[in-house]
C-alpha cells in the first residue's frame, strides 16, 4: 500500500497541460448520460463528448458520467462542449488530488475520496466531478461504477428524486462517497476486536505485522478524508440559485456524517497506538517471564553444582587427617542426594513465599 499515490507532471511543466495517466491496469472508458426531469427520464451509453451538445440545450438535467480511464483527447473534447478550465481537467487526470472544492465563475470542480477495500488492502479513488447550473459531470476509475445507486433511485418514476435540481443530485453523490466510510469502518472496528484478542492470548510477529498495516492505513485514510469536511462546508456556502436552501439542509447532514467518521478515524487511530505499546509492553513481559524461570533454575542449581562440585574432587588417604570422610561412608551416596533434594525444597519453599514463582 502507497501512502502517496499522486501523479503529476514534471515539474516545470505549463499549467493546464492534459497528458496520458499512466496506469499499472488500464480499464476501458464508459461514458453514461442520464437527463431526467419531473416528467422525463433518459439513460443512454455515448460514444464521444460530442453526442452531449443536444442535451445541453433542454431545460432538463444532464448527468454524464466517466467510469474508466479517461484519454486527454477524450478530456480536452468534453472540456470543448462544457467550457471547463484547463486547471480542473488537468486535476482529473492527475489523481491523487487532496479534496477539494475550486470555483470557475458559475461552474464548480469538486475533488473528493472514495475510500474501499480492494485484494485484502485499502485503496482511495478519486472521485472528480464538475457542477454547473443544469448539468453535472462525474469521473470515476474504479473497478465498478459507485454511483449504481443513484441511478437505482432515479429510475423510480414514483420517487420524489426527479423533482429536485442538479444540486440535490450533487449532494447525492457527496452523500454516497462519503457514507462509504461508514462500512469500511466498521470492518476496521471488527479487525482491531480481533487484534485485542490475539493480544491478550499469544501476539506474535504477525500480530506487530497486522497493527503496522493498521496505522497505515488509518494513516493513508486520515489524509484522505480529513479534508472532505472542508469541502461540504464550503458547498454549504454556495449562493442560491445553484444550492437551494432544502439542498442546503442536505448537506448539513452530510457535514455531520464527516464528523462522525472523523472521530471514527480518530477513535481507531488512538486504539491501533495503543495496542502496538501493548504489544510491545507483552513482548516484554513475556522475556521478563522467561528470564524470571531461568534465573530461578540457575539459583536452584548453583549449590548443587557447588556440592557436586566439591564431591567430584575425590580426595582420599586413608592416614590423612583432611582427607573426606564422607567418601568411606557406607549411606553417603544417599545421604547426598537427600541433602541436594531438601535444599531444592527449601529454595522452591522459599521462592514461593516470596511470590517468586
């Protein structure tokens, strides 16, 4: 997992310049139109920017959206028909972007994370999108469209989502990518259960492997995510007529599920830090344990060793008044034994007593 996962241009390279992405997998572009009104409902696959212009002259609401990798041809043709400003497509091909909202007279750029879970890793896609006063613009290269959902709800003639604007839509989307957030966590809640556990009964170098993993990506989460607050906040501030004041509530609401995952993030951040020092705290506890046992049985055998040890030397003459008598005894062997095996007693007797084993 790379916690910078940026592209850009070399530096040096002229503002507003489209170049080709380049991509470890390339996936195929899809452009989707869906023009909706109260009384109207279209949704249709284009092949070219061009086949746009039609729409753009009905009082409806034009929704495109790109789902794959989209070329600097494919870009500079839409920028063409729609008027963007070359700073904000030169952001979308150059993914990575921190989250952001950037103004262009009338038309908006809006640059937000959509975090998932992706081959056992997290991955962050960036979500980019263009909002004018009839017409929304949505980039996605992800593996699956994340905006079926959407298209789920504006599908139901009986809904009440068509008789919105284009703002409630944009706040539709914004909703979707930032209550992604919500399940994603909950699997990090279930993974650190699962590491407090493994904690408490037998961590290993797996289990520091895992926290590692962890934090970073909590880490590559928090700069993803920290700033999307800032971008609803300034959405919210954005004059009628493009952001109606229902829409407006929308988006408080929103701002307030931000809030939730940051403290989340923040909750689960704390809770990874602090099992990688429990961790560390039973690693050495465990080597304090294990040096406790063997110095207990280094002092356990230090006066046997000392008794043998003056035993093994055999010395013996029978007219010599230091000679060892013990070794002409007839129960001296058992006797010896006896006395090693009292003493280890008393050492384990005592030990005991003193709360050392």
């Amino acid at each position: 997992m790379s916690l910078f996962n940026k592209s850009y241009h070399p530096p040096g390279t002229e503002p507003g310049t489209l170049s080709e992405r380049l991509a470890e997998t390339s996936r195929p572009l899809r452009i989707q139109l869906t023009e909706y009104a109260p009384d109207l409902f279209e949704e249709r696959d284009i092949a070219s920017p061009a086949d746009c212009k039609p729409y753009l002259e009905s009082p409806s609401i034009t929704w495109i959206h790109m789902q794959g990798d989209v070329s600097a041809d494919t870009l500079r043709n839409l920028g063409e028909v729609f008027d963007l400003h070359p700073l904000a497509m030169e952001d979308v091909l150059n993914s990575g972007q921190r989250p952001k909202l950037d103004v262009y007279g009338e038309q908006y750029f809006i640059a937000i994370n959509l975090p998932e879970f992706h081959n056992g890793g997290i991955t962050v896609q960036q979500i980019s999108l263009f909002f004018g006063r009839d017409y929304l613009i949505s980039f996605s290269n992800a593996a699956t469209d994340p905006f079926e959902p959407v298209r789920l709800r504006l599908r139901n003639a009986g809904g009440r989502f068509r008789q919105h604007g284009v703002d409630y839509l944009l706040y539709t989307l914004l909703d979707l990518v930032v209550d992604a957030g919500f399940p994603l966590f909950e699997r990090f809640g279930e993974t650190l259960e699962d590491l407090e556990a493994e904690l408490l009964s037998k961590p290993d170098q797996t289990t520091l492997n895992r926290i590692h993993q962890l934090k970073r990506e909590l880490l590559l989460l928090r700069r993803s995510l920290w700033p999307q607050r800032e971008v609803v906040n300034a959405l919210m501030r954005i004059e009628p007529p493009l952001l109606s004041d229902e829409t407006r509530m929308y988006l408080r609401d929103c701002y307030d599920h931000c809030v939730q995952i940051m403290d989340l993030l923040e909750t689960y951040r704390d809770m990874a830090t602090s099992m990688l020092d429990v961790y560390l705290s039973s690693m050495s506890l465990r080597t304090n344990e294990i040096m406790r046992v063997l110095t207990l049985i280094a002092t356990i055998f230090i006066p046997l060793t000392f008794i043998v040890g003056v035993y093994g030397m055999n010395f013996s003459h029978a007219t010599s008044p230091w000679a060892m008598p013990e070794l002409h005894w007839y129960y001296g062997y058992p006797l010896l034994w006896l006395v090693m095996l009292t003493l280890v007693a008393g050492l384990l007797f005592y030990f005991k007593r003193r709360s050392w084993l």
